[in-house]
C-alpha cells in the first residue's frame, strides 16, 4: 500500500488512543487481558475496540463467542468490525479458514496486520485495544512503532522467566518510544476457597522488581482463578460491578485510562517514517 493509500483509506480517524497489550512470553494471559481490559474500560463509558493482531493464535473471537465463521462485512475496501459485548471486534481470524496456512513469514505478518489495522472501519473509538501476538520479535517492533501506539500494557506471572521475558517487551517500547503505562501481574496468587487466604504459587515480586527498575506501576495483580478459563470458554467475559476478579479489570482500566488522558495526545494511524 502506498502512502496516499494509507491515508484515504485511514479507518483510525476518530479513533482517540491505540493500545497496545503485550508480554514477551506466551501463555501469560494476555488474550486473557486484553479482553477483559476492553469490557472493562467500555464499562468506565467509552467506546472501545479490540483488534487480535496475534495472527498466530488469534482467540479473541472465541473469548467474545463470536461464532466461528463469522464474517465482517466489507464494502470491498474495508471491513465493519464484528461487534459482541459492547467491544468491536477485528481479527485476522475473521478473514481465514481452517483450510488457510499460517505459513506468512515477518514481513508479510506485518504488511498483513498493518492493513488489517487501516482498512477496519473503526468508526468513533475512545479506546481501541490491540492484542499484540507475544514475542518482542520484528512484528511487535513494527507493529509497535508503526501503529502510533499510544501506549501499553505488558503482562507478566511472577515466575523468572516471564519476567525477563515482560523487560524485553519493556525496553521493546522504550526503544520506539511508546510509554508502558502499566504492569499487570497474572496468575499471581491462589485464593483458598475453604479459608480465603492467598498462596502465592509462583513465588512474589516479579512485577515489583520490574516497577522499582523502570518506574512504571503494577495495575493489577490477578488471581490464579478457573472462572478466568471458564469464561474465555463460554465466549463471555467477566463483568458484573458485584465481581471481585471483574472489579481487578476495572481497577488496571482506571489507571490505564488516566495515563492515556495525561499523555501527550497522539494521533493514531500508520506512521509515514520509513524504518
Ligand atoms: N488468571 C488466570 N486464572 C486461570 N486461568 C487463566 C488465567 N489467565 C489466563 N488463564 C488461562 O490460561 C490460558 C492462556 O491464557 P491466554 O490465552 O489469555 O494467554 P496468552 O498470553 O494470550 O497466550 P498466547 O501466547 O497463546 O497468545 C487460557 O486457557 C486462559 O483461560
Ligand atoms: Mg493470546
Ligand atoms: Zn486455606
């Protein structure tokens, strides 16, 4: 796509904040995340989007049960989100089939994500809410750095390895200039469900370390909890005001959500800046 293409077909006009989720290990939790920071900032009153950019995995259309098979509709140049539970929804996932390879290499993946980014009628979003495939490999750094985030989210547990893995993803952002505006620790701890007391299974201190050495804030430390599974399962996420583990959502969403009102306002879309 050429650049005048890029900015007559810029489906991220109206759209106010780009953010990104991100964790340098897999398997962390970040769909997970993602989803529930989207339901939980939509629920603060915004209007908010989330885009699957984890071509690799994407999951996002199962944890909002969006039937398999759905299909965005598209003018032929772009295509409408699919909207379930208040979020509009965009994933690769929408455009493939079964029968359909995953076989792209980097620069495809990016070129691919990027125009999947454009050519989505995002439509009038306060927040759109971008989970990033894991990894702090050339597609998160493209992607990053291209997409004008204007900021992120890095999710970590407290075991060693995914926090080394969350300081990559860190200085991942540090290198193209997207402020990290929050930590998020998950499968932190383990609440008994005779007595109520936490065990924390992995050990503790993990995002801590990583909030005294860059400054930037732990948001949300959640539960090792089977409802989180259940409800990526059932394609329904947590977010009755009465719930505890929904209300830890909210809490991350808060704080996220005045960092992106104190930042410095960036316009989203495609940057023209040849890397
Ligand atoms: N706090 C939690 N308690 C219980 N189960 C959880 C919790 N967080 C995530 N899970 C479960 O762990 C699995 C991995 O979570 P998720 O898919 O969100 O991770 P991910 O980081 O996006 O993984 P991937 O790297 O594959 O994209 C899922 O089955 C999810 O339901
Ligand atoms: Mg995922
Ligand atoms: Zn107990």
């Amino acid at each position: 796509m050429s650049t005048q293409d890029q900015k007559t077909m810029n489906g991220l006009e109206n759209v106010q904040w780009i953010l990104g989720v991100a964790s340098g290990k897999g398997g962390v939790g970040k769909s997970t995340v993602s989803a529930h920071l989207a339901v939980a900032l939509k629920s603060l009153g915004l209007k908010v989007g989330l885009l699957d950019a984890d071509i690799y995995g994407p999951s996002q259309g199962l944890m909002f049960g969006i039937a398999e098979g759905t299909r965005p509709k598209t003018d032929g140049k772009s295509f409408v989100p699919v909207e379930a539970h208040g979020v509009s929804i965009m994933s690769m996932a929408f455009l493939t089939t079964d029968q359909t390879p995953m076989v792209w290499r980097g620069p495809m993946a990016s070129g691919a994500l990027q125009q999947l980014l454009l050519q989505t009628q995002w439509g009038n979003l306060d927040v759109l809410v971008v989970d990033l495939p894991p990894g702090t490999g050339d597609i998160q750094l493209t992607l990053a750095q291209r997409a004008r985030l204007a900021g992120a989210v890095v999710v970590t547990t407290p075991q060693d390895i995914a926090v080394l893995d969350a300081k990559k993803g860190i200085e991942m952002f540090n290198k193209v200039g997207v402020p990290v505006l929050g930590l998020v620790e998950n499968m932190s701890y383990h609440i008994c469900g005779k007595c109520g007391h936490q065990d924390a299974l992995f050990g503790t201190g993990g995002a801590q370390t990583l909030e005294g050495r860059y400054g930037i804030p732990v948001i949300g430390r959640l539960p090792l909890d089977a409802r989180l599974g259940e409800a990526s399962d059932k394609g329904t996420p947590l977010e009755a005001s009465d719930d505890a583990l929904a209300e830890n959502f909210r809490t991350a969403a808060k704080a996220v959500y005045e960092s992106l009102q104190q930042g410095q306002q960036q316009m989203p879309g495609i940057s023209d800046v040849d890397e």
